[in-house]
C-alpha cells in the first residue's frame, strides 16, 4: 500500500504522522508498505531570486526542507516505520494534487490546520485540489492524538449511490488498516420525504458487499433533513474512531465534494474523516 503525507511541521501534519504509524502498527497483512513524505516550498519572488542568486535560493529550500523532513522521518522511524521524502518548490495545492494523481498512492493522509505551505486545510484548497484532480482517497485529520485501539470503529455513510459503495469498496480492500477487529457500521440519513428509497433498499448494496468479503457490517438508521448534522452528532456520541463518506455521493449525501454535507460534519466533529471517490477505470495504477 503507498501513502502520501503531505508535511509541513505542524501539529497537524505530526497527527497525521502518527496516525499512519498507529495504522501500520497494525496492519500485518499489508504487503510492503510504501510511505512518502513530501514538503512543498514556496517560490521566492522572482525579483528576489534575481537578487540573491540560483544556488542561495536552492540552498534555502534544502534548508527549510530538510528542517521539515528530517524530523519527520525520525518520528516515523522511532515508531518503525520506513519512509521516503522529497521536497518540491511551488504551489502546494497544485504540487500536492499532482503528486496524488501522477503518483498513484493509495491514499493521501493530510492534517488540518496546517501551517505554511498547508494552511487553512480544513476543507481549503489544498484538500479541493486532491479531490478535484482524480480519485485518490483522502484522508483528513482534525488534529489530537492517534486512536489508541489496534481495531477502530468505523462508520461509512451510504446513500445507495456509486460514490457510497466505492467508499465500502475502500475499506474492504484495505480493511487490515483497521485493525483485526475492528467494527463497521453503514451510516444512512432517512429524510422521511414521498418517494426516496427505502432504508433497506439504501443500505442492501453495501450490506452485500461485506457480506461477501465474510465481514459484519451494522446498517444503521438515522433520521433528519441535515444529512451533515445528523451523522456528525451520531458518530461523536457512538464511539467512532473513523467516518468514511464517498464524494459527489446524491441525496442525502449530495454535492459531497467539500459540499454541504461532508463541510457539516468536518466543522461540528474532529473525528478523522476519509473521503473516497469512485476510480476511474482507464486509470493507470
């Protein structure tokens, strides 16, 4: 499995960090772990760089790089995890996106709240860029510390859409990052509004998919007109560890890239959160 770490030596890239290193921790069953860890530096202005020279601008972005990196690589290296890293100088929504989509990670791991180069990441331009760019999953930290649990709780909003179902696809094929026990719960909002899908016609394609992997899934049944509000309250009082939602999912989950319903849930609940976009099939992996 490849993971891109996007860092900047902020509390929240460090959470990000540990939350790979908790997961690798655990995930015995992943064949050869690939972790890299980029940096992105912005550019001097040009008239500045004229003035001070090629070689003193590289040496700078080395510098504050190497600041950032090497750190990092030692955390991840206390918690016995091997890592690669890079630094590249340009804009970080555009570096970060490129890197997810040429690449071909298996998930980008991002805090928020960063500082410098990943500034304003709660839902900013950087988590739109990556989203926007292809269909690597994302998955966004809200800061504190790593889940402390081998096996998480995890809970996956379906709506009975592609973009639901690919985010159960997900957690299936990489399920031995969530620990050897770890329990799942297929989250689905019931408006209650004349001629929407009943709640077990909803979750029955999701159930299906778990059922054939030999995994236990719970379908559970919420009720309200936020979507965003009504899952961000269920899964802060129900014990979970993780909330996985599928982007561009329709009602009542609709317009889920950064839309209203995954901004909902991210402004009222720090808990991480991993969006996940249907893979285009031509995609080259």
């Amino acid at each position: 499995m490849k993971v891109l770490i996007p860092v900047d030596g902020s509390d929240a890239s460090t959470a990000a960090l540990d939350f790979v290193a908790s997961r690798l921790k655990v995930a015995e069953a992943l064949p050869d772990p690939d972790v890299r860890l980029l940096n992105v530096q912005w550019p001097i202005p040009p008239r500045a760089a004229r003035a001070a020279g090629k070689e003193l601008v590289r040496s700078y972005h080395q510098a504050e790089a190497e600041g950032v990196l090497k750190p990092a690589l030692r955390r991840l290296a206390a918690q016995g995890v091997e890592a690669k890293a890079r630094y590249v100088v340009g804009h970080p929504a555009q570096v970060v996106s490129g890197a997810a989509v040429q690449g071909h990670p298996d998930l980008v791991v991002m805090g928020s709240r960063g500082q410098s180069a990943l500034g304003g990441l709660v839902f900013g331009s950087v988590t739109q860029a990556v989203l926007a760019a292809g269909s690597t999953p994302l998955l966004v930290l809200r800061g504190g510390a790593a889940p402390a649990r081998d096996s998480l709780r995890v809970a996956i909003a379906v709506d009975g859409s592609k973009y639901g179902l690919a985010a159960a696809r997900y957690v299936l094929e990489h399920r031995a990052l969530f620990g050897p026990k770890a329990t799942y719960r297929l989250v689905h909002v019931v408006s209650g509004r004349t001629g929407d899908p009943s709640f077990e016609e909803t979750t029955a394609p999701a159930l299906a998919l778990f059922e054939k992997a030999g995994i236990v899934a719970q379908a559970v049944r919420l009720t309200g007109e936020s979507a965003g509000d009504v899952i961000a309250r269920y899964v802060q009082r129900n014990k979970t560890d993780l909330l996985v939602m599928g982007s561009h999912g329709r009602t009542p989950l609709k317009s889920l890239l950064l839309g209203s319903v995954a901004t909902r849930v991210a402004s009222q609940c720090p808990l991480p959160l991993l969006l996940v976009r249907p893979r285009a099939r031509a995609s080259a992996r």
